[in-house]
C-alpha cells in the first residue's frame, strides 16, 4: 500500500468513527434523551415507561430547551457520556421533577411498587398533595 | 363617580388601604362620603386557580404584569408585586411575624441607621387587631411581647423543628400565619400545597375573602381602572387627586388623601405632585435572602403542615447588629428532596432573611411617562452582605443539636417581593417624609400608607406591621 492509499484508508475510517456516533447523536431525540437519563438515573426502582415518556412530554413543553439548540447539545451530550443527574443542574431538575411528579413519595418511597406519574404542576389539579406533609404523616407518627 | 369631592379619597385597595378604610369607617359619620380609586380590577380567586391550571380566564388580562409598569434602570432586580383590586394580597404567601421591639430602635440600641418615631408598644394593640381580622394562626410563645393569644392553632412542626423548638425554646416558633390552620371565616385549611401566590384551596387571608365589609360598605364608592398619577398640592394641602381612566383624565377634589399604593407608585405620585422632601423616593429597599441546604444524616424531615412551617431567631437579635444585618430563619416545607436513594428526604431547607438599611443609591424617580416610576438599585447595604457572612459563620454551630453532614448556601435571591422605604416614616422632616401617623411633614391631609413608611427594614415579613400601622394611623387621626 503506498503512502497515499493508506492516508485515504484511515482518513475515512477516522471520519467514521468520528461520524457515526454522530449521526446517533444527531437522530437522538431529546424526548429520548430524557427518558434514557431518568431511566439510568433511578435504575433501582420500577418505573411505568409510558409514564416517563408522558411526563418528559409534559415537562419539555413550553421548556426553554425547545429554543436553546445549545441546552439541548447539553441535555444529549450528558446521556451520551452517562453524567451523574447531581453534576448537572440541567439533569437534576429533570430527575427531580419526574420523581416528585409520581406516586413515589406518596407510597413512602416504597421501591417494590411500579412508580406512577400523576402528573406535572400538580398542586392545582391534585391539591393536598405534598406528601412530605402532616396529610402523609400525621403527628401520632412521626 | 358619584360627587366631585368626597372627605377621604383612597388610592390603592390593598392591605394599607384597606385596614386604613376597616378603621377609618368604625369611627366616620352615617353620611361620610368615601371614594377609592383603584388602578386594576376584580380578578376572583376562582378565575386565578382556573388559570394555574391552564384553563383560559377572560378575567387574566384585565390587569397589567407588574413589570410593564415601571422603567426599571437596573434590570438585574426585578421588583415583585400584583396589580389589581387586592394588591399584593393576591400573591403574598401569608406569612406574619411582628417585628421585634429592637426593631424600632436601631440607632439607640446598635448605633444603625434611624430610630422609628413609634416603638412596639404603641403597635402592640393594632398587631392583636390585625391578626384577629386576619384569623392568624400561631403558637403559644414568641419572641417578641404578646399579650393576645393568635385566633388560631399553630400549624405543626416537622420532625427537624421539634428538635430545633427543643433546643431554642421561644425562639424557635410555628410561625404565625394567615395560611389558616383550621377552617375559618370561609376559608379552608391550609394543606401545604406550597403554592401560596394562589392558594388552590383558598386558605390564606386576602383583601377578596377578608370578609370586613370595607368595600361592601355604602359610605364608600370604588372605581376601577382609575390610576392617580399626581395630586394638586396648595399651601401644603393636597386638593385634588388626578387620575386616568379609560383615557380620559379626571380630577377629583377631598378633605383628606391616602396614598395606599406601593411603595414605588407612592412615591412616583408625590414626586409627580412636586413634593420636595428630600428623602421622597429614597432608600428603596427590601430584605435579602438565600437558601440555606441542611443535609442531614438519616435524619428524615417531614410532617409539617403548611409552606413555613417554622421561624428561627436565634440569629436575629444581639450585639452583631451593631455591625451586621439579623436574620429570620425560615423552616420550608416544599416537597423539595435529595437526589440520593435510601435519603431522600434527609435534608432541612431554610430560607435566611436578612435585614437591609435604606441607601441614597437606591431610589424612585420620575420618568419621561408620569405613569411609569423609573427605578435605580444599586445593590444592598454592606450591613447586609455583613450579616450574611455572619450567618455563614455561626449556622453550624446553631445547627450543632442536628446530624448535619453539610450545609450549602444559594446564590442571594433576586427578590423577597416586599417593596419598603421611599417614603421613610421619622420625628422630622429633616429625617424622613412622613410622621408616625403617616401623615406627611408637609401636606397634613395626606396620609402615606403601606411599606414605604418603614424606616429601616427588618427581616421579618413587613404585611401584618404595615397593617397595623394602618390601623394606629387612622385610630389616632380620627
């Protein structure tokens, strides 16, 4: 192999490399970015798919990350490379949100049961709801 | 509008008008003729909860966002507060505390500032009025001098506050709140939803639900969409209030005037009337905080039963003062957790609050649109940023009686959403605006209510203080 047939040979295979994981990248979508990063992020507990996939739905909407090609770079770049949700104030908002949207709290972090997503901005829907409160834990119990 | 000159002429329907009205009307005559000019208009608390739940409500447009109604010079802080019949009681988060005495007396007591030309025991009856018309709840023992009991129970405390209640006794209380504690006066309990601005289940006190009969009242005409932009001073009188409404500008002639904007419309209509008290428009200010995380070890924090569920004093009185701002600790019961599993909720968040003095770079002026105050804020005091690091310094050791395995501090927040002090109260003119019956050195017939009498700015919540200035005010000029 001349020296020309070789730099042609591995600049190709260096642009693959580089490009296919790119184009993975690029055809992630950043609804399936979220949902992989809240999947791994609570790996130990049952969670309910469709629910994850409503909630970021949900979450996204009217989300500034709709407008911000930069946030949503952020948001996939951290699935790609497996970044911790407490690194990443961008990740812990999403993980926390999910999680306090669910039953999860209100079945006192009961990891057994499949966790339910009732639904974001509850307070209005679902008043009462705080299941940190008195209503979930009443003073004879704590 | 009904007549063209009234004995009292009222702007604004918030809490300072409206305790002012409450107390004005137990002692006018059967034939009084009262007008209120309010800015906004009726947005019912029902059509606010419709809208939070994304529901459409014609009623969301009828009054502008705060935002839009000033020209603010320093963008960076944002001033918070709601427009409309109401006030700011549409979006306070019902939080009470009285001030404490050394409140009033800043400059004998720690050599800050000014002293206030009335001290706590001159308020101590109208804060006992106050909390009875708003049905505050609260616990047996304070801090501060009570003689009255709260109309209603405490709210409880969560697992961390029954300790640190344990360990500080009367300095560490439920705090008093208009967030009901049990059902009351048509309001339903408070079940800490934490979403205070609009209570989904209308448990806090506002002016819509107060049920005090001020507007109901057959002496008082109201008119919405009315803005006062100025008033006709003569011979230090004020004659005439002027407004817009509808596009069109009328002028109305009265007795007595009482300012009950906020604190940045107060001012912005004195300085429009040509009022030239140096201190008119200075020294805006208000309380800053930041968010203190308590992580604890296996120590779970729950069982409270609203959005504060607790106030700490135990860096808010003593010797610092003499070179830094106290600080209210406020125990926050949002349903807030920790990323980790097996200690989710092992974990205290309080919010820190801390006082601020008024500072001649911080100010209300004119602007080019009479309508539209423009702001200037430099910043807070050093006095304040002082009693951060001073909180920094001794939280650890007052959280000694905790398993505390860290603490971390937020940024400060932008805003506590309480506007104080462009037109300070004090004994003379050469100090301040307005005398301890709010009634201006200058114009003896025009009362300034509301937060922008305060002298210098405790960190406690300033709605049930001004309230009861109110209150005093219009006992003693009537």
């Amino acid at each position: 192999m001349n020296r020309r047939n070789f730099l042609r040979i591995t600049g190709l295979a260096g642009a693959a490399l580089v490009a296919l994981p790119s184009l993975g990248f690029m055809s992630t979508s950043i609804k399936d970015a979220a949902v992989g990063i809240i999947t791994k992020e609570l790996s130990y507990l049952k969670l309910d798919k469709k629910g994850v996939e409503q909630f970021v739905d949900d979450y996204f909407k009217g989300h500034y990350i709709q407008s911000s090609l930069k946030t949503q770079i952020n948001l996939k770049s951290c699935y790609y490379l497996g970044v911790d949700a407490n690194e990443s104030r961008l990740l812990s908002k999403l993980v926390h949100n999910y999680i306090v949207s669910t039953d999860f709290f209100i079945n006192k972090m009961d990891e057994s049961k499949t966790v339910k997503y009732i639904g974001v901005n509850k307070s209005y829907k679902m008043p009462c709801s705080n299941p940190f409160s008195s209503f979930y834990y009443p003073p004879a119990t704590v | 509008m009904k007549y063209t000159s009234y004995d009292l002429v009222v702007i604004g329907t918030g809490f300072a008008s409206t305790f002012f009205l409450y107390k004005y009307l137990s002692k006018a005559p059967a034939n009084a003729k009262v007008l209120v000019l309010e800015k906004g208009h009726l947005f019912p608390h029902a059509e606010r909860v419709k809208e939070r739940r994304g529901e459409k409500t014609a009623y969301a447009k009828l009054n502008p966002d705060a935002q839009e109604t000033y020209e603010n010079l320093t963008p960076e802080k944002r001033w918070m507060f709601t427009q409309g019949f109401g006030g700011s009681s549409n979006c306070w988060y019902g939080c009470t505390p009285r001030f404490m005495p050394s409140d009033f007396k800043m400059k004998s007591l720690y050599g800050v500032a000014n002293d206030w030309p009335l001290q706590y025991d001159d308020l101590d009856p109208y804060y006992s009025q106050v909390e009875e018309l708003m049905s505050i709840s609260g616990p047996e023992i304070t801090p501060f001098p009570k003689t009255s009991k709260y109309p209603l129970p405490p709210h409880l405390f969560t697992t961390v506050d029954k300790i640190l209640h344990k360990e500080y006794g009367h300095l560490y209380i439920n705090q008093p709140t208009a967030r009901a504690s049990v059902a009351v006066n048509g309001r339903n309990a408070c079940c800490a939803s934490t979403v205070c601005h609009v209570c989904p289940v209308n448990a806090k006190f506002t002016i819509e639900n107060s049920k005090i009969g001020v507007y109901e009242d057959p002496r008082v005409e109201t008119v919405y969409g009315a803005q006062v932009y100025s008033l006709d001073l003569e011979q230090n009188q004020a004659r005439k209030a002027n407004y817009f409404k509808d596009g069109k500008e009328y002028h109305v002639a009265a007795d007595i005037f009482a300012l009950g904007t906020n604190a940045i419309f107060n001012s912005n209509i004195l300085l429009n009337s040509g009022d030239t008290n140096a201190f008119t428009g200075k020294g805006l200010g208000e309380q800053v905080a930041l968010e203190a995380s308590v992580y604890l070890d296996n120590l779970e924090n729950v069982g409270g039963s609203t959005w504060v569920n607790a106030n700490g004093y135990m860096l808010y009185d003593g010797d610092h003062r003499k070179d830094s701002a106290a600080c209210l600790m406020e125990s926050n019961n949002a349903p807030y957790i920790r990323l980790e599993r097996g200690k989710w909720r092992h974990l205290i968040n309080f919010r820190m609050i801390f006082e601020d003095l008024p500072e001649a770079r911080n100010f209300v002026a004119k602007s080019q649109d009479r309508m539209k105050p423009a702001i200037t804020h430099k910043g807070p005091s050093e006095y304040t940023l002082k009693g951060v690091e001073h909180m920094k310094a001794k939280l650890p050791s007052i959280l000694a009686c905790l398993p505390v395995e860290k603490i971390e501090y937020s940024p400060l927040i932008e805003s506590e959403a309480h506007i104080l002090g462009t037109t300070r109260m004090s004994k003379t003119a050469a100090e301040g605006v307005i005398d301890k019956h709010l009634i201006h050195h200058q114009y003896r017939n025009v009362f300034v209510l509301g937060s922008g009498s305060f002298t210098t700015y405790t960190p406690a919540n300033p709605t049930l203080t001004l309230s009861a200035l109110s209150l005093h005010a219009a006992d003693k000029s009537f």
